[in-house]
C-alpha cells in the first residue's frame, strides 16, 4: 500500500488518453479532482459525459457542442486548456451525453491529452447496480474507474437508499450493504466490471473513506484484489473532496506511478 496526495497518480490515470468513471458516490467529484490535477500539469482535458449530468460537470470546462465537432474541441483547449463537451442542454437544465463514436474520434486523433467521462447516473445515491443499459463506456477508455462511496455500508438495500435496488439480487446481497455486497458489486461483470473494453485496466476507487464506514475501505479493498479478474488491478481508498488516497495493488503488479493503463487502440 502506498499513499498519495494526487487522484490521477493513485488511478495511474497520468498517461492515459481515456478514463471512465461509473458508478456512484463520487463521479462528478473525481472528474472535477482530475482536471483540475490535470490542468495544473500542463494538460489538456475534456470531461464529458455519455448520460445526462448537471451543472456541476459543466464547469470543468469551456462549453462545446459535440455537433460542432472536433475544430470546436481544439478550439476551446487552445483557449483555456479544458472543455465541458456535452450533445445539448435539455428544459430541465441537464445536459445530454455525447455519442460514443464521437469520443473514439477524439482519442484516436489525440485531441486532448486526456478525455475524462462520466458513464452513468446515480440520483446522488452512493451505490448501484447498473441497468441493461449502461454504463456507456467508449471502446478507446483505457481506464474504467468504477466508484462506491463508503457512507453506503448499512444502508438498506431499498428504492431510494441505493440505486436499481431491485437489481442486487443477483449478488445475493442481505437487507443492508455490507463490505462483502461491494466487493460482489465491483468483482462481478454485471457490477463494476460491466460493459469494460478488453483493452482497458480497472481501477475502482473507494470514497469518502472519511466518513463513518470509511475505516472498512482497506479491507475491502484487499479483499476486491484478491477476488477480482485481473484487469483489476488496483484499488484505490480516499475521499476526493479532502484529498489524501491510499493505493492497493495486486501482488507482484507495479505500483501506482509505475504502470499506467492498458494502451487505448486507436
């Protein structure tokens, strides 16, 4: 285990041309973290989306209309260095996501150094199950960071505590989350490991570890490695609000910081 200050050096994110965070209890906020790590090294980032988002994703960066293609993307990180790309912004004041291939496009032509997507909702629940339908992951993702939020644990397993409760009966989960229903979750091909492109790592980040529930983040996380199929390959445990990231890897792998993810097919 070690200890960093940074989310992109504990994800092992710094060279990779895509990352899509899925999930619940933090999305948003490890986007917004990552650009802003992103940006004061010199990098260039979009955050995007391929569901709908609110506001708070939007002010990573300069807005762009995805139908205004590619020139309007490198128009917008020649100016101010990030861009919010989004397909349009609805009545309800959410924007809609951007078309996979559009994305696919962007890395293959190196766009941006780094393209951050959010790949599903939540409601602003800590947990989830995903639906038939997502997430919505482009196939160049180099890295998928599947998110659980550790104020989750005890929670009943019920509409309105966590998210498609009624899609948790396929990891046998009790009446309330436990360590071991998040570890099921993140392990499994219909949780964390859903819809993740052959090519890429998966590195699921445990947050809010500052909270109650928070001190099972470590265990939970040994326990993640040593269940989960080799793509994943790191976990990492902290709260990106406060900062402060603790990274466990599997035995024998590189540390964070001397093995980026899986390289993008372009």
């Amino acid at each position: 285990m070690i200890r960093t200050e940074s989310l992109v050096d504990a994800l092992g994110a710094s060279a990779v041309r895509m990352v899509t965070f899925v999930g619940a209890g933090g999305k948003t906020s490890a986007i917004e973290r990552a650009t802003r790590e992103m940006s004061l090294l010199g990098r260039t980032v979009v955050a995007t989306t391929t569901t709908l988002v609110g506001e708070r994703l939007a002010a990573c960066g300069a807005p762009v209309l995805a139908d205004d293609g590619v020139d309007a993307v490198r128009a917008a990180l020649s100016a101010s260095g990030t861009a919010f790309l989004h397909a349009g912004r609805r009545s309800d004041g959410k924007y809609a996501g951007v078309p996979t291939e559009l994305l696919d496009t962007l890395a293959a032509l190196e766009t941006a150094d780094c393209i951050l997507v959010e790949g599903d909702g939540a409601r602003g629940l800590p947990i989830k199950m995903p639906a038939s339908h997502e997430p919505v992951i482009p196939s160049a993702t180099g890295l998928v960071v599947p998110v659980v939020g550790m104020d989750a644990l005890e929670r009943p397993i019920a509409e309105g505590s966590v998210h498609r409760a009624d899609l948790f009966d396929s990891l046998n989960a009790g009446p309330v989350v436990v360590p071991g229903t998040i570890v099921s979750l993140l392990s499994s091909t219909s949780g964390g490991m859903k819809s993740v492109p052959a090519s890429a790592s998966v590195r699921p980040l445990l947050n809010k570890t500052g909270l109650p529930g928070g001190e099972r983040a470590d265990l939970i996380a040994r326990s993640l490695l040593n269940s989960a199929p080799d793509a994943l390959d790191r976990v990492v445990c902290g709260d990106v609000h406060r900062g402060g990231f603790r990274v466990f890897h599997r035995a024998g792998a590189p540390s964070a910081g001397q093995r980026s993810a899986k390289p993008v097919r372009s």
